[in-house]
C-alpha cells in the first residue's frame, strides 16, 4: 500500500490551502503589468525549464500534484501554462521560497537565470495555450 | 566541546541565521554563520580555496542562497533546530569533490554531501549538524554510459531517475528503470539511503541493484569498489563482490566516504504485465494467506509487487468513508471483531482484504503463473480471483502513460506521490510536508494484524492522522513495511506533537522486535538507540569505522547515528 492509498480516506484541509494559493494569485495580479507579451528567446529556454521542472506536478495527465491542488483550490484553468495570471514575480517567489508542500528550488537545480526565462515562458505560455502552438524562435 | 554542546552551539548559530544577524566584521566573505567548532580565519580560508576550485559561481555564502538548502519537510519548520548550513559548494566533477575533501580534511571544516537533494521528508538538502558546509552535487548529472548487451548504466550523483529514464528513452533502448514514488531524485541518492521502487523483486531493492561504486574518502582519495579495484576492468558493473571484503555497503546509510559514480542493472523491458486479485473473505483468513502468497513469492511465480488493500474501504482510486458500524468492527474496546467484519463483508457483497499480484514477463508466462498461483491459492476458505484487473503489453504509448494512475510500476518516474499533501488533514493548519514512521515487521499475517492492533491503535491514540486500518506494504522482499504518515505544519505546536507521536511509536515498536529501515534526520540518534544489542555493538563498529576512515570526522557528522569522535558525548551504556 502506498502513502497516497494510505491517506486517501483523510478529509481534506483545503481551506487554508486556497485562503494561501489566493493571496498569491492576488499579488501575481497586482503585478501582472510585469509580464511582457513576447520574451522570445527567453520563452523558449523558460518551457525548457517548465518541462524539465514543473511538468511532472503541472502538467497535464492522471497524476499531476499540482494541476490537482489548483484544482481542488477552484482554479480554472488549473494549468499554470493556461493561466493569464502567472507574473514573474509569483514564478520567482513560488520557486524560492516553495508553497504548502511543493518546496523550493536551489540554484544548482534552476540558476537565477534560468528562473527569469521560466518567470518569462509562465507569464505568456497562455497567449500560446490559447493559439494552440508553443513558443518559436522570433 | 561534546557533541551536546556542538548541537546546542549550532542551534544557536541557527537562530542566529533565522534572525538575519550577520558577521559584520568578515573580511572576505560575508557569512551568516560558522561552522561548528571552527575558527572565523579557518572557515574564510577554506571558502577561498573552495571558490578556487569550482569557481564564484559554485559556492554560496549568502543567507538567501543558504535558505535553499533547508530540508522543505523538516518537523522542526520555522524552529531553532531546523537544520542550516553555513555554506554551500557545487563541483563539477570528481578531481572538484577530491580538492575539496582534501581542503576541508585539513582544516577540519564539516561536510555534507547531497546528491540531488530531493530526499524530501528523509532530510532533503540539509545537513544533519547546522553550520556543515552542504557539498552539492547536483552538477554531476551526466548519464556516463548504459551498456545494452549487459544492462547497466554508470551515473553521477546529480543524475534523478528522470534524467536517466529520458536518457534511455531517447536512446532508444528498451529498459526500464526502476524508481521511488518521487521520481526527482536519483539513482544514487536513494540507493545509499537505501531506497526502494516498485517493478520487479530483484530490481525493487535499489542498492542491492547496484554494481560498483567508485567513492572520494575525507582525505580527498579515491577507491572503486567490486571489479573496479581492477585497473581496466572490463567486469566493473557485471560482478559485484570483487575480491576480498565486499565494501560497497559502508557507504549505504553512513557517512564514510562521498559516492562520485555508480553502477545500476537494468530491467529489460518485459512483454506483457498482468494482475490479478484474489478476494479474501475474513480478517483472520490473512494469516493462511499470508503463508501462500510467500511460498509463491520465493518461488518466483508472481514477480511484482503484491498490493494489499481493503474492499471494504474502496479503492485507492475511489476510497468510501466507512461506516460507523464498520468502525466500531475494526476499533472495538477488544480490537478487531473479526466475526463481525466477515458477516459484514458478506453483507456487502465484498471481502474484507483484496490483494492485487503482478506479474511481469511473456505474455503467455505471465497467464500461466496466474494461472499457478489461483491453484494454490483456491484451498482458502471463501477465496475468490478477478483475473487481469490490469494487463499492458510493453511498450506504452504516450497517451497510455498518460493515464498511468502509478507510473512507477511501469519504470516511469513521476511526482504523483506529491498528492499525498493534498489529503492529510491533522489540523486546521496548512499541510507543507511529510515524515514517515517506516518499521520492518515479519512477513505473516500474524504479524500484519498485530501490527494494525498495536501501532495502528497507538498512532490514533497519539493523534497522528490515520486510515481506518493500518495495511503493510509488501516492497522489500522476504518482510513487510509498516508506513505511517505524519504530515508537517507550519505550526510548531502541530509538529511538535507529531515528532513526540513518532518518538512513541519508535519506542513502542522496538519493544515488540520492530525497527525502522530510515528516517527523518531529526531521528537519527533515536533509531540508532534502539539497535541496541550488546551494548549498542553496532553504533560501536560503525564508531570504530568512523574513526578509521573519517579521523578528522569531515563528513556528515550524525548522519544515520554515526558521529565523529570529537562530537559524542558518550559511550553508549
């Protein structure tokens, strides 16, 4: 038996969870103006980054730890990538300094400029979900 | 200074780190802290001659940086005992990690290596003793060879599982790997921690899985393990024992050397996977179960991992809230009203224990080992089978993996595990980690329900969020595995509560014959406690081995309950 079988008749405490995930997407939204419409270059090293990093919590498919938190938290899209509101500065606190159970990143793992190119592929990864294609090369 | 007295030292520099109260007068790097025992002049020296060897990019001082390398489930979050380090250094190779070994070994300057530091709720990133200096690995992440013919591949500590799993599959070859729950750590780390998977028997063990090692001791040498002593080897990852002492295992959860490479047996990619499961009726019916399920296991007539659940709960995939009549069948003033829960079973048209046999290997071996193993299993009283309740012929497509609900049965790496955060509830406070209460206990029934009777009890009584029925798990072969999940707060009142529910439990289990496999650094001393025989004869051996390979005592200092001679405090009774 695994530790999700053994916990899966728990009750959920998601209240806290989206009182937290709220307040974070509420500071992404006072700083969205930080998020410029085409990064470029940037962008396409930044899915790079996501897809080696953050797919296999926020991605999609069966198991996805992440997708699902934003989702039980009542977050609609729960893809960080069909997200409008994912400013670089949520991206860089988020993986700095981690949220309830995801945990942070150190620099041997995404290097400060790596992070920037992430913080910049989240910020516009909708504009492309949205168009149904990835970032190219300008 | 006793080890005592470095702790509380270190606590101190910890609290002093948490409160921002830098080292105003530092004349060229700007710390936070020290390490322990180790002078202001010692401690500069050696991060200038470190920055010498890895570059300014490579060693962190800053407070910032230092923060990355707490553990992020630590039961002592936001307290004065949570572990920091006080600097941090990130080689690229093993002739870096042999400079650095040979600098700090003479000036005495703690070590903790991490391979990818993601050994999250066993410690993560963080040093066991505040104000190490966390050597990081994670930049030695090349996949340094996978030999088709033989079925190895050769790593370096920095390589996870996914690395390797996209590696081969890019290289087209068919082998899977077989990885922990959380598939971001790697090969290396888990199997020294000694890490368990999910695919075949012989594969699931991951450091019984390895062929050789090559290791950097304190003093910056360095020895290969097995064939490897062998200049030119050509057998290095084919025969393990070498010549002479086999030693691979001294640098399995201990602090005796810093493992640079190893090598891993692959598993080749089967045809088909199938399982089945087999219906038992009554709570007792575990016990001549139990005894089958062995005799076909040690034969090798079922490979995978047995799975063993309760129908009258659900699935894992769609658990049911029981009732709470079923309750007071199962937690009873007696205990387990085992009459009652087999009348209730039959009431519900279910049994009271499922569990699942995988079978991996040709698609008509497979049939017939199911085939085999219904026959010697149909003697039972009340059995009943459910045939291919899951069966994949190999490989995968996308779209399949995709729906995969525990792709690490298939030799897929994944965070799927992760959505264990999402379930505890222990308390009003928000959930941010995980530790586990891990025992070995015999391979039985007997011993499976004693063990829901006694720590099952003991863990709701401690308050420690529980299922309605504690069920070992089956992932070491020849022995079951107790698993008991305590989430982690940001409350320190909540964590508190929780590590003295874990020590309870520590105490409580060694007095019926049952110790943990691993653990939760903030644990270390309390484990090794109670391998106590003779005397405490084995911290003993592994103090003498400390002191012989590690004299100065440079590296992990209290990893597993190992410390080094200048920070005991005792001799055990």
């Amino acid at each position: 038996m695994s530790p999700r079988d053994l916990t899966k008749t728990f009750s959920r405490a998601t209240v806290a969870i989206g009182i937290t995930v709220v307040a974070l997407v509420g500071l992404s939204i006072c700083l969205a103006a930080e998020a410029s419409a085409d990064h470029g270059e940037a962008e396409i090293r930044g899915k790079q980054v996501f897809d080696h990093w953050c797919v296999a919590c926020h991605g999609h498919g069966a198991a996805r730890p992440g997708t699902d938190a934003m989702r039980r938290n009542g977050f609609n899209p729960p893809y960080l990538t069909e997200r409008s509101d994912i400013a670089p500065a949520l991206t860089r606190q988020v993986v700095r300094h981690g949220i309830l159970f995801m945990p942070w990143f150190r620099k041997t793992e995404i290097s400060d400029a790596q992070l920037e190119d992430l913080a910049a592929y989240l910020a516009t990864a909708y504009q492309h979900a949205a168009n149904n294609d990835t970032p190219k090369h300008p | 200074m006793n080890r005592r007295e470095m702790i509380a030292a270190s606590t101190v520099a910890a609290a002093t780190f948490s409160l921002g109260l830098g080292v105003a007068d530092a004349a060229e790097f700007d710390l936070v802290g020290l390490p322990p025992g180790v002078s202001r002049d010692a401690f500069q020296t050696a991060l200038a001659r470190f920055r010498a060897v890895v570059g300014d990019a490579w060693l962190f001082t800053a407070k910032a940086d230092l923060d990355l390398y707490r553990d992020a489930y630590s039961p002592y979050r936001g307290e004065a005992q949570d572990r920091v380090c006080s600097a941090a250094v990130a080689p690229d190779g093993v002739e870096q990690v042999r400079a650095i070994a040979r600098i700090a070994n003479e000036l005495k300057i703690p070590l903790y290596p991490i391979s990818t530091g993601r050994d999250l709720g066993y410690g993560g990133s963080a040093p066991v003793l505040s104000g190490s200096v966390v050597l990081d690995l994670k930049r030695m992440n090349r996949v340094l060879s996978v030999d088709e013919d033989h079925a190895y591949a050769v790593v370096e500590p920095g390589v996870s599982y996914m690395d390797l799993y996209k590696h081969i599959r890019d290289s087209g070859l068919r082998f899977w790997v077989d990885c922990p729950a959380p598939g971001w750590g790697g090969p290396i780390g888990n199997a020294l921690d000694r890490g368990v998977g999910s695919t075949r028997v012989d594969f699931r063990n991951h450091f019984e899985s390895h062929c050789g090692m090559e290791v950097v001791l304190a003093n910056g040498d360095l020895v290969r393990t097995g064939m490897g002593a062998l200049p030119k080897s050509e057998t290095w990852q084919q025969y393990k024992a070498g010549y002479g002492p086999s030693l691979d295992a001294l640098f399995c959860q201990s602090n005796y050397g810093i493992v640079t490479k190893m090598g891993f047996w692959l598993m080749p990619e089967p045809e088909a996977y199938r399982a089945g499961e087999v219906l038992i009726e009554g709570y007792e019916d575990l016990i001549p179960f139990m005894r089958v399920l062995n005799r076909l296991e040690n034969q090798r007539i079922f490979n995978g991992m047995p799975g063993l659940t309760s129908p009258l709960f659900g699935s894992p995939e769609r658990p049911i809230r029981p009732s709470a009549e079923l309750m007071a069948l199962l937690q009873g003033p007696q205990g387990p009203d085992a009459a009652g829960l087999r009348a209730a079973a039959r009431r519900l048209g279910t049994a009271m224990w499922s569990c699942r046999l995988r079978f991996y290997g040709p698609e008509a071996v497979t049939a017939a080992q199911w085939q085999y193993a219904k026959r010697e299993l149909a003697s039972l009283p009340g059995v009943r089978f459910v045939d291919d309740v899951e069966h994949f012929h190999f490989p995968l497509s996308d779209e399949q993996i995709n729906k995969l609900m525990d792709p690490a049965y298939f030799g897929i790496p994944s965070l799927d595990q992760f959505d264990v955060g999402l379930e505890f509830a222990a308390s009003k406070d928000p959930v941010i980690g995980h530790i586990f209460f891990t025992p070995i206990i015999p391979r039985t029934g007997e011993a499976a329900l004693k063990a829901n009777e006694v720590l099952g009890k003991a863990a709701r009584d401690l308050g420690v969020p529980m299922p309605p029925l504690t069920i070992p798990a089956f992932m070491w072969e020849r022995s079951l595995i107790i698993i008991i999940g305590f989430p982690i707060t940001a409350n320190a009142d909540t964590n508190r509560k929780m590590r003295e529910a874990f020590l309870a439990l520590v105490k409580l289990a060694a007095q019926h014959g049952w110790a943990e496999y691993r653990t939760a650094p903030a644990f270390y001393d309390a484990i090794m406690d109670t391998y106590s025989f003779n005397e405490h004869a084995h911290r003993r051996l592994c103090e003498t081995l400390k002191d012989a390979i590690d004299p100065n005592g440079i590296l992990s200092a209290g990893r597993y309950g190992i410390w080094p001679a200048h920070l005991r405090t005792r001799r055990p009774i």
